[in-house]
C-alpha cells in the first residue's frame, strides 16, 4: 500500500467523519442521519479492518509500505513522538512534520563510511 495515502487517510478521515456527524445532527432530519451513518460504516469497517492487518503485521514487523518519493518498498511502523513513519533505503526516514502533521517530510540517510 502506498505510504502517502494511508497516511492521509488516517490524518484526515477523522475530521471528515466528524463533520459528517455534525452535519447530520444539525439538518436534523432523521433520512439524513441514517444515510450519514450508512456511509460511514460503509467506509469505517473496511478502513478498520485493513487497519487491523496492518497494525498485526507492523508489530510482527512485516509492514511494508511503498516511498512516496521514489515508489520503492520499505519497512513501515509507528510511534508517539514520530507518528506513522517509513524506512526506504533510497530516500532515509520518512514521516508527518509540520503544524499539523500534514507534511511528509524525509530525513536522508546519514553516511556511516566516516
């Protein structure tokens, strides 16, 4: 799976959801409502569910996802202080910068020939 839309998938369909929801508590309209809910679990449980795959396979260490710069696979993983991140042997680190965490940003692998 491609690191650059798993990554913004995440970091946006979040709010999106929640937008939805205000939507359709504020048009009030009960067809509304059911129509929202409808779609997001149509949409939920399949993002949840590769979620689920994903996250068995990034803690058995088999995640592998594909760079955003150059298409190449690379180990992929997560943590609290770097967020969702890649490894590709090309391009360095990978990971969200920014204000909001909406930029992906590499970090060039250091030379250790010195």
């Amino acid at each position: 799976m491609p690191f650059r839309l798993w990554f913004y998938l995440t970091k946006i369909g979040g709010l999106v959801f929640a937008v939805l929801v205000v939507l359709a508590v504020v048009l009030g309209d009960s067809r509304t409502l059911e129509t929202v809910i409808s779609a997001m679990v149509l949409i939920v449980v399949p993002l949840g569910l590769t979620g689920a795959v994903m996250g068995v396979l990034m803690v058995c260490g088999k995640l592998r996802m594909k760079c955003p710069f150059c298409g190449r696979s690379g180990p992929a993983g997560g943590s609290k202080a770097d967020g969702m991140w890649m490894e590709c042997e090309t391009c360095g680190f990978i990971h969200g910068a920014g204000p909001l965490g909406l930029k992906i940003v590499r970090e060039e692998p250091a030379d250790d020939a010195e």
